[in-house]
C-alpha cells in the first residue's frame, strides 16, 4: 500500500515542477516583450505613430482608437506601428498593412467604397425617408379635415365676437 502513495506523491511533485517551469518561461518572455516595446522613436516618427494610432480601432475595445485603448492587443498593434515606422514605411503601407489583416473594420473612419456604401449612405437615406414620411403624414392630415357644419360656423361667429 505504500508504493500507490509514493507514486501519488511523486507525481505531484512532477506536476508542481512542470507548473513552475512554465511560470519561470512566461514570465521570462514577458520581460523580454516589454524590454523589446521600450526602443524610442524619433519625435518626428513618434508624432506619426501617433496619428496612426488614432486612425486605428481597438479590435477588443471597438469602440476606442488604438492609442485610447489599454488593451492587450491594442499595445501589440501600437508596437507594430512604431516598429515599421523604424522601419521606413509610410503611413499608407502601415494602414494597408492593418487593412490587409484586420479587414476595413480597423479604420476608425472607414474607406468609401461599394461595401461601405451603406454605412455611410444609409443614416442619409434614412433621414431622408422619415422627412418623406413625415410630409406625406401632414398633407394626409390636412386633406382630411371635413369643412365645417352650419352650427359650428355660428357658434365660432359667437365665439369671436363676444371675445371669450
């Protein structure tokens, strides 16, 4: 009866290692992404990184720019940026590089063109067609008054010349 308690326990002391282990991997890979993240760019790049962090969503936030978000992934997408600004690309080769990943939801002002035509037509449109509607309703409304009877002529003529 021994040797099952021996086994348990010598398990549990190889699990509790390989947890530690991958504690010590994980925390060392963190330390060397952040010491990677830490590299200054030049005022000049800094400004445009910048820029290009607030034409960009936070795909986990949706509803923030890059350079709003605290986001895990948006600090990834940041340091992307400063990295191939360092690089040398343009702002237009960064965009589309982020275009071509994330599709045209990442822009936080969406390109004009057949797929988003809705989206920036369509509260237009809808505008528009509560207007219609609207002067459709009065017109309908104003046609559809009865002209007065005989009595109500007579008691509005009473109405208007006592004063009350």
């Amino acid at each position: 009866m021994k040797r099952p308690a021996a086994l348990s326990c010598s398990l549990l002391r190889a699990v509790l290692r390989a947890l530690l282990l991958a504690l010590a991997l994980t925390a060392a890979a963190r330390a060397q992404v952040h010491a990677g993240a830490a590299q200054p760019l030049p005022p000049v790049l800094e400004q445009r990184a910048d820029k290009l962090a607030h034409g960009l969503r936070c795909l986990v936030c949706q509803n923030q720019t890059l350079a709003e978000s605290n986001a895990p992934l948006a600090q990834d997408m940041r340091k992307l940026i400063r990295d191939q600004l360092a690089e040398g690309r343009s702002d237009t080769q960064i965009m589309q590089f982020f275009e071509d990943r994330y599709g045209d939801f990442v822009r936080y002002d969406p390109p004009f063109k057949p797929i988003t035509w809705l989206l920036w037509l369509g509260p237009f449109a809808l505008l528009a067609l509560g207007f219609v509607v609207l002067v459709r309703t009065l017109k309908r409304r104003a046609g559809a008054r009865a002209p007065l009877t005989a009595d109500e002529r007579a008691r509005a003529a009473r109405f208007l010349d006592t004063g009350s």
